[in-house]
C-alpha cells in the first residue's frame, strides 16, 4: 500500500513541474518519471523515462539505484559506467544505473525523502561518466 508520505511527496513533485507516477506490483512500489529533463549536452537524448521503486514499507526503506529508456547512453555512444544492464519492469525494458548513494550513510527517513532522491539522481546524472 502506498504511504500516504509516499504521495504527498509525489504531489510535491508534481507542484515542481515533475510528472510521476506511482504503481504497486507485490511489494514494490514503482515510481515512473516521464519526460525527466536530463543535462544538456550529456546524453544522446534530452529527457528520458525514470523508473525508481521502494518497497511497501516506505519511508522506512528508501530507493537503491535508478532505470532510464533502455536506449540512453553518452552523447558519444558510451555506455555510462555502472549503466550496463538492461532489466525489465512494468512492461518495459530499462537501462540501470547501478549507483548506491547509500553505501557510506544508511537511509534515514528522518532526513531522506522521494524529493532528496531525485536531487541526487539529477546530481548522478550531471556526472556524466
């Protein structure tokens, strides 16, 4: 079941200018971006679909790693590192981005949010590597 945390932190994001979504499928709870605006002259697309997803115990659990349309890559035709495997989910084949913000600090939903999330997959995403 979806926390009513987990959607008013959905509707913030939406009063942001985000368009998300969330799904419930088991125990997971997906959180579908369309039309996430990447960094200018990273990727070899402008925006793609993000896909996250938590579990039903949120916000006690938090998120590990992140999926984009399974065509991103560099604007060189690299593939970003950690960004190798291709998984499906929700009907749908995505690249993952192996990256754990939470190896060095453990979630804390004290101080860890949906919107804290985000911030730090745009600031993954600027790296570009």
């Amino acid at each position: 079941m979806i926390s009513q945390e987990l959607k008013e932190e959905l509707n913030s994001l939406r009063e942001r200018g985000f368009q998300c979504e969330a799904t419930e499928e088991g125990s997971r709870i997906f959180i579908f971006f369309k039309d996430f605006l990447l960094p200018e002259n990273v990727y070899n697309v402008d925006k793609t679909d993000l896909l996250i997803y938590t579990s039903n115990l949120y916000p006690n659990c938090g998120f590990d790693m992140f999926w984009v349309d399974e065509k991103l890559t560099l604007k060189d035709g690299a593939i970003p590192r950690n960004g190798d495997s291709i998984e499906p989910y929700l009907g749908k084949k995505w690249r993952r981005f192996s990256y754990h913000p939470y190896n060095a600090k453990s979630w804390n939903p004290s101080e860890d949010n949906l919107g804290s999330y985000v911030e730090y997959i745009q600031q993954r995403l600027r790296r570009g590597d």
